[in-house]
C-alpha cells in the first residue's frame, strides 16, 4: 500500500464491494451482513483507515461544534477574561466533550453578525454567549437572532418577556442575602459599588437586592452610596476612592463583583482603613483570588460547573428542536473575614 493516507475507495477496492457498502458497514448498518461488515472491517483496520469526521458532517449538515462566545471584558491581566468565567469555560468544555461537540472559542464581536459568522457559515451548530457587554446593545443583537431561527443560549440576566433563552444567578436574592447579612451584623450605613441600571441588568438586579434589605432592616436607602462601577479592580478602587473623598459615612461595602470588592478592599487599606474593623466589605462571583485576599474576601457562589453543564444541556436541545425555557440558578453566601463575621 502507497504511504498516501487510505480512502473508502481503496477499501472498497480490495473488500470487493461498493463505497456506500464500506460507509454502511462502518457504522454497524442492518443493511449490511455480518460476514460483509467483519471483513470490511478487518482490512480498514489494517490499512488504519480513519473515518474522515469533516465529511461526514459535509454529509449530515452537522459540524458537531458548538461556538463560545465571550464578550471582552477585562480581567486582571491583559487576557479579556473576566476570571469569573475561566471556571464555567472548563465546564462547557467538558460537558461538549462528553457530548461529542468540539468548541470553538472566540471573543464576541460587537459589530458582526453572529449567525452568519458560525452557524449559516456552518462553522458551529450552535452558540453559547459568556458575557453581554452594554445590555441594551446585545438585546438588540438577540431580538434579530431569535427571528432568524437561529440556536443560541446565553449566560445572563433572567427577564421577564426578553427573547431568546437565558441561564443565570437569582442576582436579587443572593444580593439581598449578602446585604442582610451584613446589616445582622449591625452595619447601618453600606455603600453598594456597581452599575445600577438597565445597561448591566446583572448589577440592577443586585442593587435590587441592596434595597430590599435596607428596608426590611429598617434602613434609609441614601443614593450618594451607590457608586458606579464596572468589572473591574480599577473601578472598585476609583468608585471607594470617590467614596472617601466625599466624606459620605460607611461602615460596610458591597461590591457588584469581586473583582470591584478586591479594587475597595485596596483603596481602603491604602487610605488607612481595616478591613473589617473600620469597614467590612463584601463581593460577588467566588472568584478563585477571592479567598486569597487579605483579609479573605466574603462573597456569593454562583455554581459554574452547574451552569455550563445547563448550557451545554440546553444548546443542544435548541439544536434538536426540543422545547427549552431560561433558568434561574440560586446562589449561596460564602462568609470569610472581610465581613467581621470571624472575629471574636
């Protein structure tokens, strides 16, 4: 046999028979004998014939690839990864892998057309969203792929009447968690560090949260603590540094994600704060640096094994024309030190 890789020709050659016969009895078809299939079978393997998988998927309209896109938010380093994600990344890679799906990574670009760059380019059967950027931007980007008929699933705000198929955290109640806990503790005057608006549903929601549990304590919910911030430790650094300039009085923090919580963690400290002693301080996302922080930082956990295991799940439902809805995660507090709940 020439060195040149082995073709269902050659096979078929050499068995006697047809090349749809080979195609058949290689993949077990009733159509085929058992005598026929074994010797089909035998000289495949011993010319280490390989069934080529981009054919077969030519053949079948299927790529068997799912596309994961990530909307560029930065990270702590210059990666554009939010490290919230980098856990849900390693879930959706193996729940594609157990389901046979290759992933094709990218990063979301705000300005392409999504669906034709993946699955009308038959490059993905499927796409899985990490991230949104500007909410109201990507809806309108959304609105168009649900008319198209398009497959796609997103990690995201859960909202009434929105299009498309959503899975993401009870933003509100986890918030609401976390600022209950705090004001149990006896802090009265908490500042809230993040975007409350319809542009991040997410940090929305929180701030929901927020004011849910200063009322129910009893507390007066004063506007000049919320500060906007972005994902970020900048943000969070420059948002407390706003705080702290303004001689407005706090004595607790809660940042809209770690990354924020990390950045005032930081300011304070710079500008002779303890942490929790002067001001306790509290985020969200359980992000792996979160527990390494001084003091250990405390925040929510939003189960991502979980969630891209459920992505995974459910693109290819929408893939098989199955009947999906969005789903609504819980989340749990994770109390360390920078809430004061340790100390003696």
């Amino acid at each position: 046999m020439k060195d040149e890789k082995p073709t269902s020709f050659d096979i078929a050659h050499l068995a006697g028979v047809s090349q749809p016969t080979v195609s058949r009895a290689l993949r077990n078809s009733p159509l085929v004998s058992e005598e026929t299939r074994e010797k089909i079978q035998a000289i495949a393997k011993k010319l280490n014939y390989q069934v080529d998988i981009n054919a077969r998927n030519l053949r079948s309209k299927e790529t068997k690839t799912l596309a994961l896109l990530l909307c560029e938010d930065p990270g702590t380093d210059d990666s554009l990864i939010n490290p919230f994600f980098l856990s849900m990344l390693g879930s959706i890679t193996r729940a594609s892998g157990k389901m046979g799906y290759d992933l094709l990574i990218s990063f979301q670009q705000q300005s392409g057309d999504w669906n034709a760059d993946y699955e009308n380019a038959h490059r993905a059967d499927g796409i899985i969203f990490l991230g949104y950027g500007d909410y109201i931007t990507y809806m309108e980007k959304i609105a168009h792929l649900d008319r198209m008929g398009a497959h796609f699933i997103t990690w995201g705000p859960v909202l009434a009447k929105q299009p498309g198929h959503f899975i993401g955290c009870d933003n509100l109640n986890s918030a609401y968690l976390s600022i209950k806990h705090l004001t149990d503790l006896g802090h009265k005057k908490i500042a809230f560090l993040g975007i409350a608006s319809e542009h991040r549903p997410e940090f929305n929601q929180r701030y929901q949260g927020y004011v849910k549990a200063l009322l129910e304590a009893g507390l007066i919910v004063n506007p000049k603590l919320q500060i906007d911030a972005d994902t970020s430790e900048e943000m969070g650094y420059e948002a407390t540094i706003e705080l702290l300039k303004g001689k407005l009085q706090f004595d607790a923090i809660f940042g809209a994600s770690d990354l924020i919580a990390i950045g005032a963690i930081k300011a304070l400290q710079e500008h002779g704060k303890r942490v929790p002693e002067d001001v306790a301080v509290v985020g969200f996302d359980n992000i792996p640096t979160a527990s390494y922080t001084n003091p250990p930082l405390t925040t929510v956990q939003q189960d991502t094994k979980l969630a891209g295991e459920l992505l995974v799940d459910n693109i290819l439902k929408l893939i098989r024309g199955e009947d999906v809805s969005s789903i609504l995660m819980p989340a749990k507090l994770i109390i360390r030190d920078s809430c004061g709940a340790h100390l003696p």
